[in-house]
C-alpha cells in the first residue's frame, strides 16, 4: 500500500503538470520537482510506519485465528490464540497410555487359574467348583457397584462398559466363564460391605471385607500382579486347595506366567483372598497388617488394544522431529509391548525407564532449563 501510494502520488504530479497543464521541465525548476518527490516518498514511509504497527496485531490475530479454527475441525479445542504458536514450537509429546494411546476397553484374554496357564478363556468345567465360587465372588463384590456390564445398545454389538474400565474387564471375565455377577451383589448389596480399602496408585490395589454367616471375616483383594504376589503365601490348585507359596514359587511364576503376558502387551491382575477370625477383631485400620498372608485364586491377562489410528500419528510426528514419549504405571514390559505396537519405540532401541523425579529431570536436561 506504501509503494502504491508513492506510484499514484508522482503519477499524478506528472500527469497534471506535464500533461494537462502542458508545463515543460525546466533545469531552474529541477530543485522544485525534487522536493515534490521526496514529499512524496515521505508520505509513502509515513504510511508504512503508521499501517504496520497497527496492522500487524491484527493480522497476527486473523492468522492465529484460522489456525483455531482449523484445529476445532480436528476436534482439538485450544482456548488461547497464543498457544497455537507454543504448539508449533514442541519438541516433545508426552501422552498417557490407557485411553489415549489405547481404546481403553479392557478384556480378559489370559488367565492362570489352578496351576494352569490358559491362553484363551477357559470353559467353567476346567475350573474346580470351589475356586470358580471364590472367583465370581472377588470380582463382583471386590469392585465398585457402579462399575457394571450392559447390554449393547445394537443387536451383536459389543457389550456396554460403564464405571472403571479394568473392574468392567474383570466383570466381562465372570460373564464369559458363563457365570453371574448380580446375584452376588444382590445377596451382598454396598451397604453391608464391612470394610472397603480403596484403590490408590501407591499400593495399586483395591480390597474389601465381608463378614460371613459364621461371624468370620473374608477379604477380597486385587491389584498389579508384582506387588500382589509379594503379599500372597498361599496359592489354590486344581483342586482349589491352598498350597504354600514360597518366594521362589513367586519368582517362577513372574517368570513363567507375568513375564510372557506382559511382553504380549498385557496389563496382569492377582485377585486373592484370606480368611479372617472374629476373635480378637482385626485392626482395621493397619492395613498392612489385614492385607498380607493372602492366598492368590488367579492371575488374569487384561489387553488393552491400541488405537488404531495412533502408529501413523505417532510415525507424523517423528518425521516432523517431535519425540513421543508414552507415560503410564503399567509394568515395565507391558509399557515396552505397547510402546512397540505404537511406534514408539523400535526393536533393538535402547529403552530406559524413568520414574517420577528422574524423569521430569531428564525432560528439563533436554530443553536446556
């Protein structure tokens, strides 16, 4: 606009002088002329001057604008015009698993039930009577009532899951060993829970007591396998009897059984009992004490699939020199599997592990803080 004004402005000095008024360039009248061109171009800077400061905010919002709106289309909702251009200045990504990189629908495929390893859900005939009985009861009563299974909205659609995602999996297992959670709740309904130990990401794990017909109390627990073990002394066998489990027993079977699962990609679960006295009454409130001794029924594989449109974003953003990294408290295989099948990482990368304070060290080492 600046040059054009400048254009314009000589244009017609030339046209009215030379032309219209039919005046010719005399040398005397040369200092004249000139003065008449730098007051013009003078013009033409003042309009530059004026017009980009004022404009500039404008246009920079305009801009940012249609990049908020364009993202919108994307279903991205980003509040801050500014933060488009934070955005566009990110070296590093660092996403939650369960949910975001996963479809967060949690299905039991494995499970280690009376010293057998089961690769595919087994038949309830395979499973000794009593030890199918403790099962069904852990997980319906050991899991919160809101978390439930409904029928699928479409005739052979997949099956509603409503409440927490893994109980809902748990719950999916009972249902196909054919067996009922409902009536269990019924029997047992939420009100005559008699203690409750709510899950926290420091213990990763959930418990709840009932007192029995008897007067005796059962605790039901369940929780990350690695730490759930640790807590277990006893184990049920094929015939549903307990048997000693030893730390060497502990060892083979993470080697054996939650090893393999968690290679394939598998979030492992122990659920486990034990059986209280009610004389003396436990002390309830030292935990530690009443969760401990427990004897494990099952360990059960639960996958969580990865989306299907997660590799392909994740192989965008490495092309574009942007670092994913995944953030989640599964164990250390099963985060590998899952970093695997995502792109993430690549067989034969080094892979480090890093927890809390040394990883959020090690994110403000790279960005030079």
């Amino acid at each position: 606009m600046s040059a054009i004004t400048v254009i314009i402005l000589v244009l017609y000095f030339v046209i009215n002088t030379f032309v219209v008024k039919g005046g010719t360039w005399l040398p005397e009248c040369t200092p004249i002329y000139v003065q008449y061109f730098v007051k013009f171009f003078i013009i033409g800077v003042t309009v530059l001057v004026v017009a980009v400061p004022e404009g500039l905010p404008l246009a920079v919002t305009i801009s940012l604008a249609y990049s908020v709106k364009k993202m919108m289309k994307d279903n991205n909702l980003v509040r801050h015009l500014d933060a488009c251009e934070t955005m566009g200045n990110a070296t590093a990504i660092c996403s939650d698993k369960t949910g975001t990189l996963t479809t967060n629908r949690m299905t039991v495929v494995q499970t280690y039930i009376g010293d057998v390893h089961h690769r595919v859900i087994p038949d309830p005939g395979q499973i000794n009577t009593r030890t199918l009985d403790l099962l069904v009861n852990a997980i319906a009563i050991n899991s919160a009532y809101t978390s439930k299974i409904l029928p699928p909205d479409v005739e052979g659609g997949l099956a509603k899951q409503v409440g927490n995602k893994t109980e809902c999996g748990l719950l999916g297992f009972v249902l196909d060993l054919q067996q009922d959670y409902t009536p269990v709740r019924e029997q047992i309904p939420e009100e005559k829970l008699y203690k409750v130990y709510t899950f926290n990401s420091v213990r990763k794990s959930m418990s709840t007591v009932i007192k029995l017909p008897d007067g005796t109390f059962r605790l039901y627990s369940k929780g990350a396998s690695e730490i759930m073990l640790k807590k277990c002394s006893y184990f049920l066998d094929a015939n549903g009897e307990p048997r000693s489990f030893r730390p060497r027993d502990r060892d083979e079977m993470i080697k054996q059984v939650i090893e393999p699962m968690a290679c394939e990609g598998l979030r492992t679960i122990s659920i486990a009992y034990r059986d209280l006295p009610p004389n003396p009454e436990p002390e309830w409130d030292n935990e530690a004490e009443i969760v401990t001794e427990l004897t494990c029924i099952t360990v059960v594989g639960i996958e969580d699939p990865v989306r299907p449109e997660v590799p392909e974003a994740i192989r965008k953003c490495q092309r574009a020199g942007i670092t994913v990294r995944m953030v989640t408290g599964d164990n250390i295989n099963t985060a590998r599997a899952i970093a695997a099948k995502c792109g993430i990482i690549h067989p034969g990368d080094d892979f480090i592990c890093l927890e809390g304070k040394e990883f959020n060290r090690r994110i403000r080492n790279e960005k030079g803080e």
